[in-house]
C-alpha cells in the first residue's frame, strides 16, 4: 500500500496543522502541539519540525530546541508501538537487564533498534514510577510491573496476534 | 531485631470521609482562617523540598492582580517515588479538593494538573474526574477550572520553575529565584505550585484539624507522610506513616534483616549506612537529637548483597541524563563525576582521587543553578564517605 508523495504531504500537513488549530498558536500551546503531531505521524521529523515553526510564528532552531530537550518527543523513526525498559536503580536491583535481554532476544534487536517489520523499538528509560513492583516497562502508555522473562514472551506474542 | 510496630495512618487514602462535604465546609470560613489553619499544622511541602504550604498560599494570596493560577505538580520522577501516581489514581477528587481550596485562598480562577508522560495511563480516569469536579464547582458557584498538562519526559521538570518553563512552550530549564513563583509563576503571574500529596494535606487539614494533625510527628516535622518504599524488603509499596522515626524503626519493620544502607530521599536523597540507622530520624533538621534527613518520600533499602558502587553508578548515569545541561557545574560535574568513579574503579586513578571528586561534588552543591545539580552531592558523597572500600576495589 503506497501513498503518493502528495498525500504523504497532505497528511503531514494536515497533522502540524490540526494541532495548532486546535491548541492555538501562542507559545504557550508547543509542547501540546509537538506532543500531537508526535502521536499522530510516530516521530516529529525535521521538516514537521520546520511546518510547525512556521505555523506558530516560530524559528525551526527554537522549535528543535523545545522538542529535543524531552525523552519522549521522538525525533527519529520508530516503530508502531514503542519499548521503554527502565533502568533505574530498584528495577535494576530487580533484573531490568534480564528483561533487556529477553527483549533483545524476541525481538532480534539492540536497544535503540526497530525491528524489521516496523512492529517494536526498543529504548530505555529512567524511572517510571513503578519501585515496588519492578522490573517495570512502558509499550505506549501501558506500564507493566514484575515482568519476568516468561511474562515478557507472554506480552510480546499478545502484541504478535493483535 | 524488636519488631517495634510502626503506627499507620489513615488520612490521604481514608475513603470514610467526603471530599464534596469537607470542600462545602471549608469554602464557607474565611480565607485568611484556612491560611492560619495551615500555617498552625506546619504542614510542608510532601514533594521533597519541604516549603511550609500555608506560607506559601499566603504569599499568593497577598499579591495583587487578577490572574493568578493554581499548579498541582504531578511530575514525580524522583527514582523510588511512586506515590503521586497512586494518590491521583485511588483519590484524584481530593487532590483536586485541594486545588479548589488553594484556588479560593489566592482567588486564582485557573488551575493545571501538570502530568508526567510516564502516566498517560492515568488520562481517561482523570479526566472523568475532572468532569464531576466540574460540576461540584458549578454547584458551588465557584469560577475555577482545572486542566490537564501533559509533560513529555524530563526528571527536572519536577523542579518548579522548570515545570512553569515547560508549560510556557520552553526547555525545562530552571529560572533564577526570586522572584518566585508565588510573585512571578505561569506566565509571569503569581502562581502556586503544590505537589499532589501535599494538596491532599491541605484538605484533610480542613477535614481533621490542625491541631489534630500537628500532635502527630514532631517539631517542625508535623503530620504524617506517605512513604513509597521499595529494594531489598520483603513488603515495598505506599504506607502513611508519622514523620519522627528513627532508620532503626524503619528498617526493623520494613528491612529484610539484613539491611546494610537505606537511600533516603532518592537518587537525590541521602545513603545511610547501618551504623547511624539509630541516631538518623525521618522529618527536617532541627527538632531532634541527632540527624534527621527530609524525604519526598522515597525510601529505598539496600542490603549486604548490594555493591554500592553499582548503585551510585545508576544514580550519576540517571543525573548525566537529566541534568538540563543549561549550567556548567551541573553538566560538566555529572559527566565528571561518572567518569572519575569508573577510572577509580579501573584502577586507573588513584583512590584519593576520590577526594577531588568529593570536592567537586561540594563545588556543585554551592554553584548548580537548581536543586537537581545542587543534590547530586548528596547521594554521591554519602555513598563515597561510608562505602569507599567498595569503590575503589
């Protein structure tokens, strides 16, 4: 299925576009509108970054520098859903690396990689906000706590039959 | 070791208790009654940093001008907290209880619930709580309106002044201080930001008394906290405990008995070995014998299995990622101190080289701009002064 370079265009556009119709355009409103453009097109690329600096009013190396500052305003291409592992001390004490490695293992990846068939990146994060139930991870939105190697295999195939 | 029973308390959880009705209650006394209420609880601020709430509204409240806006800071990155997230999902009414009230105090008609991006999850259930908030407000006849904000993934953010930065469309660097926010905040308005648990405080304070909540904990450290407790115990999780005891009450009823330190306060808090858990209470400095270190709440319990270096070692790789990088001393000394306890590790310094580091981390306390850089010193010369060996080999 391949759209043609306009309607790939027309939807960018589209995308930068509601954002900050929605929101408005005062400064105040750019990191709702980058957060929107981000879920809807996966990534914020350089040229989204470039339309919505004209949209608000604003220069692209000011717009760069707000998006860049935040772990979860991605700026390169990932994947359709999105691994994050923490890494922070109580789920590290609880083996994150194993659950790392299980990851690594499933999904024939490094961390920071996507898999081949654009399904899984696989990053990590600092701490979630899940100490006592850790090892914890984020895919989304969704957090899940005590994971171990098993439950990981479990939650990754659940995302294979979707 | 006595298994001596830490008392429990019931206040920010309790659900035997109407928000709607302490909320009626409370709007009808006088604003300058409830500023008193809360001064004489001597509650202080439940995020870390530990700023008399009651002071706080009441420097709002003084300030002229029609736009001010009331902030709830639910950006709770510190690792080993996990609190806020629990309070927003069993009782956010009473978090926003506690905004309306702090909305009535300063005579702000705008509020923001300012979320960290970690609890997106938290969204569906928030916002249906904001509808039935919205409709108590209507009810009230109060003009206040509270919004969601959602952060994207920045440690300092927590950190006031970066938050307000964050939801004016900037960085998340911090601002010099003062002005404060009370004076200048959001938008360059008067403006007041409370962490989630305390807001809750200042509700349950309506609801109990002061006077009720200033007999539990001690001097200058009154009321209870809730304590997000996890590592090596046999029972992690939230409990709500009195402010005032001692580590060795902690760690008796929470430890694994075999306990050799305990984080107190986060990667930013302080390390505490065994041998001071008797002399070290849980509260502000000043009204007991010995150490008392604050908390935001976490409580993190390491036991003789643990090396320290692998902790402290997490801890400067977390600070080198969240460091804003807008001062010097924070993003140099970050990176700085990482690599100076892994060439010390490597044998390719020398252990007094631990010194200069010890120095260095003592020069980021006096020059970083905020609280981040100025407590990365904490947790890395409490680790390095009473766990040296296990640094070095």
């Amino acid at each position: 299925m391949y759209e043609t370079k306009e309607a790939r265009m027309r939807k960018r556009e589209s995308a930068v576009h509601a954002a900050v119709q929605k929101y408005g355009k005062e400064r105040k409103n750019l990191l709702p509108v980058l957060q929107d453009v981000k879920r809807f097109k996966n990534y914020l690329s350089r040229s989204d970054i470039s339309e919505i600096a004209a949209e608000m009013g604003l220069s692209s190396a000011l717009v760069y520098g707000v998006a860049s500052f935040y772990h979860f305003l991605d700026l390169e291409p990932r994947g359709q859903n999105i691994i994050w592992v923490c890494k922070t001390i109580s789920c590290y004490m609880k083996g994150s690396n194993d659950i790392m490695l299980t990851l690594e293992d499933l999904l024939k990846i490094k961390i920071g990689e996507t898999t081949s068939d654009g399904k899984f990146t696989l990053l990590e994060t600092n701490c979630i906000g899940w100490c006592h139930k850790g090892p914890a991870m984020l895919i989304n939105d969704q957090p899940y706590t005590d994971l171990t190697p098993e439950k990981v295999s479990n939650i990754i195939n659940e995302f294979y039959k979707k | 070791m006595a298994k001596q029973k830490l008392k429990r308390v019931d206040l920010i959880f309790s659900k035997d208790c109407s928000c709607k009705d302490i909320l009626a209650k409370a709007l009808k006394r006088p604003k300058e009654e409830i500023v008193k209420d809360l001064i004489n609880s001597g509650l202080k601020g439940r995020g870390g940093a530990g700023f008399p709430t009651g002071l706080k509204w009441k420097m709002a409240m003084e300030e002229k001008g029609s736009k001010k806006y009331v902030i709830c800071n639910a950006d709770e990155g510190e690792p080993g907290t996990f609190k806020d997230r629990e309070i927003l999902d069993q009782v956010g009414l009473k978090v926003l209880g506690g905004m309306a009230l702090a909305s009535y105090v300063t005579d702000a008609r705008e509020g923001f619930i300012y979320l960290r991006h970690e609890y997106r999850f938290l969204i569906p259930k928030l916002e249906m709580m904001l509808e039935k908030f919205h409709i108590w407000m209507e009810e009230f006849d109060i003009d206040f309106h509270v919004e969601l904000f959602m952060g994207s993934g920045a440690y300092v953010c927590g950190e006031e002044t970066s938050l307000i930065e964050s939801m004016e469309g900037k960085r998340g660097e911090p601002r010099n201080k003062p002005p404060y926010p009370t004076n200048q905040g959001y938008l360059g308005k008067p403006t007041v930001v409370n962490n989630v648990e305390t807001l809750v405080y200042t509700l349950m304070i309506m609801h109990i008394g002061s006077d009720k909540f200033k007999s539990m904990g001690f001097e200058g450290s009154t009321g209870s906290k809730l304590f997000s407790i996890s590592g090596d115990t046999p029972k992690p999780g939230i409990y709500e405990l009195e402010l005032g005891m001692t580590l060795h009450q902690f760690v008796s009823e929470f430890g694994d008995n075999d306990a050799k330190a305990v984080q107190v306060g986060g990667a930013s808090g302080f390390c505490v070995p065994r041998k001071r858990f008797k002399e070290t209470h849980i509260g502000y400095q000043g009204g007991l014998k010995g150490f008392s270190l604050p908390t935001g709440g976490s409580m993190m319990i390491f036991n003789s299995s643990r090396s320290m270096y692998n902790v402290l070692h997490n801890y400067l790789e977390f600070f080198e990622e969240e460091s804003c990088g807008q001062c010097t001393p924070c993003r140099v000394g970050c990176q700085q101190l990482l690599k100076g306890i892994e060439a010390v590790k490597r044998g390719e310094k020398s252990q007094k080289y631990l010194d200069d580091l010890l120095r260095l981390a003592e020069t980021m306390k006096l020059t970083a701009k905020c609280g981040l850089g100025q407590s990365v010193g904490n947790s890395f010369s409490s680790i390095v002064e009473n766990f040296r060996e296990e640094m070095i080999y």
